[in-house]
C-alpha cells in the first residue's frame, strides 16, 4: 500500500516536471529566444540585474549546431509580464 502511495506521488512530480519545462518551451517558442537566453534572462531579471533579450533568427529547421552559434541580431527589451506571457 505505502509502495503504490510512492509510486503514484513520483508519477505525479513526473508530471509536474513535464508541465513545467512544456510552459517553458512554450515561452521560448513564444518570445522567439533560445532557451539558453530565455533562463539567463530570468535570473537576472529576478536578481534585479538589467537584461536584454536577445531574439533568435535563425531558421525553423536548423541543425542543433547552428543553434548553439551566435546568430541572433535583433534585440528586445522585455518586462515581466511579457516574459510570462506565454506561461
């Protein structure tokens, strides 16, 4: 009975985990950043540093390599509401 308990609460953190980091894709789908970007952003903003996001502007389809290289140009100022809008 406790084993079925702790195998139901580890499901559920399993779960909690995959929707968390799903609002996050979502976020960096939606703001057009790299996830990469998308967390530095965040400690800053919440240490209370000035940020700068940078956009990523590389293609839909792009390898994992050009994905890693410095591509992004343009650059957006974002507050907090708009770094959570897609949360």
């Amino acid at each position: 009975m406790k084993d079925d308990y702790e195998i139901e609460e580890k499901k559920e953190a399993a779960a909690d985990v995959l929707y968390q980091y799903s609002k996050f894709v979502m976020a960096c789908i939606g703001n057009q950043v790299r996830p990469c970007d998308l967390r530095l952003h965040l400690m800053k903003e919440i240490s209370g540093l000035p940020t700068t996001l940078k956009r990523d502007t590389s293609p839909a389809g792009a390898s994992p390599d050009a994905m890693g290289e410095s591509s992004s140009s343009g650059t957006a100022r974002l507050d907090k509401a708009d770094s959570f809008r897609a949360l």
